[in-house]
C-alpha cells in the first residue's frame, strides 16, 4: 500500500500486538495518558488533537510520526504503559486511516500537510503576530504547534521520497525556529522585548524591578560577556550573576 493510497507505507509493517493487554480507551486515547518515558511525543499529539476537526488526515500523520516516534524511543516496549500505550495508538490508526483519507484535500499526504502547514502559518502565526497587541499565550503556543507540524512534514516527505520542499514552507518554518524561543513560557515575567506589551508589564512596580534588573552600570564583566554585552547591550544582573558565580549557567550567552 503507498502512501498515496492509504496511510504512510511502514503502517502496514506494524509490530504485533496483544489486543488483551490494552487498557486504554481509544475514544478517550489522547496526549494525557502518554506514558512517563514518552513524554517527547506529548507536543505531537496534542497538535494532532487540535486540528483533528479542521484536517482530518494531518492530524492522522501527526499521530502516525508521534507512533514511529515512540516506538524508536522504546522499540521492546519495556517501560511502564508503553506497550498498552502503542497498541491503543495502532489501533486509533488503523481506525482513522480510511475515513482520514477520504477527507484528504490534496493528492498526497506531503501535498496535504504542506498545504496545511502553509494556511496554518498565515493564518495562526502571522495573524497573531501583526495583531496590535498580541496574545504572548497565543503565539508561543502557535509557534510550538507549528514546529511541530513542520517536523511531521519532513519525517511526511521523506516518507514519499520528497525531495524538495517549497520554499514559501522554508521561509515559514526558518521564521518559526527563530521566534519559538522568544515566545517561549516564562516562570514569573516576561523580560524580553516580546513580552513588554502584556498587561503585567505595565504595573508601576514591575516596571521599578524591570529597570533595576536591567541597571549593570559600574559592575565589571568577564572578558567573554563584556564583547557581547558592547555589540548588543541586553545583559541584565541575571546575566551578570550567571557571569560572575555560575547563576543559571545553563542558559547561553
């Protein structure tokens, strides 16, 4: 079966299962259950659910690379619910992959999620982000979505032996990768310059700890930071902390 008549080949090499063990419900099988040591998939099938309503098939691809993926992550399933977690999966898409097909809007399934990958950034990412005010929340969650239907696309097109991508897609996802990390979730304010329109921000008091925070004047730095500090200027006391003692030191200059 190829990929054009029905779900992506390596479906029909499925590993075997006992239907016996399975303790997950198929109708309520989502993101939630995944079990602990397959937390790296969660991102992938929250997607799939998601755009379930609206694209059909691309939320079936989603969840057919979140399967491939776990069961690279754990291919003996031995961890703990991963075996009952990969067959109530297969079995989801065995069910899902005819009707999915049929509500296919393109030719292919590389046709079909590029497509949707192309719509999703116009008409999520880019509209968010020239709104007058934009949803931080919002974004960083569409950013993340979009990573990840970007990653489906590749692991979608190598699939069907695609071997160019659009380069509208390129443009799409290169932008995404840059910003992901500025709408990342933060724990208590969002110092960056994506974050100084949300509504916290503009508190009196948070602006006092803001500008003191961002307040280095006097202070002597490292050689390695100071040429980063002259070129671009945006190192604030956390910063200088990590520079000086090791203060989250693992975050990157």
């Amino acid at each position: 079966m190829s990929a054009n008549e029905g779900g992506p080949p390596s479906l029909t090499r499925r590993p075997s299962r006992n239907t016996a063990i399975t303790n997950f419900s198929t109708e309520v099988f989502d993101h939630e259950v995944v079990p602990s040591s397959l937390v790296s998939i969660v991102p992938i099938l929250r997607v799939a659910g998601e755009i379930e309503q609206e694209r059909p098939r691309v939320a079936y691809l989603c969840r057919f690379y979140a399967f491939e993926k776990a069961h690279r992550l754990d291919v003996n399933s031995t961890g703990r619910g991963v075996r009952q977690f990969k067959t109530a999966l297969l079995q989801r898409l065995e069910r899902d992959n005819a009707s999915s097909l049929a509500s296919r809007v393109k030719k292919t399934d590389a046709r079909e999620i590029g497509d949707f990958y192309k719509q999703y950034y116009e008409q999520y990412i880019r509209a968010l982000d020239q709104g007058e005010q934009a949803d931080r929340a919002q974004l960083g969650k569409a950013y993340q979505s979009a990573g990840v239907l970007f990653e489906v696309l590749c692991a979608v097109n190598k699939t069907e032996k695609v071997e160019e991508v659009a380069p509208e897609i390129i443009a799409a996802a290169r932008d995404v990768e840059e910003k992901q990390n500025i709408y990342a979730p933060y724990n208590i304010l969002p110092l960056d310059s994506a974050g100084a329109a949300q509504s916290i921000m503009q508190l009196e008091e948070v602006k006092a700890a803001v500008g003191a925070l961002w307040n280095t004047r006097g202070l002597s730095w490292p050689p390695a930071f100071q040429q980063h500090r002259e070129k671009t200027n945006d190192l604030d006391l956390f910063d200088w902390l990590r520079a000086m003692f090791g203060f989250q030191a693992c975050v990157p200059v």
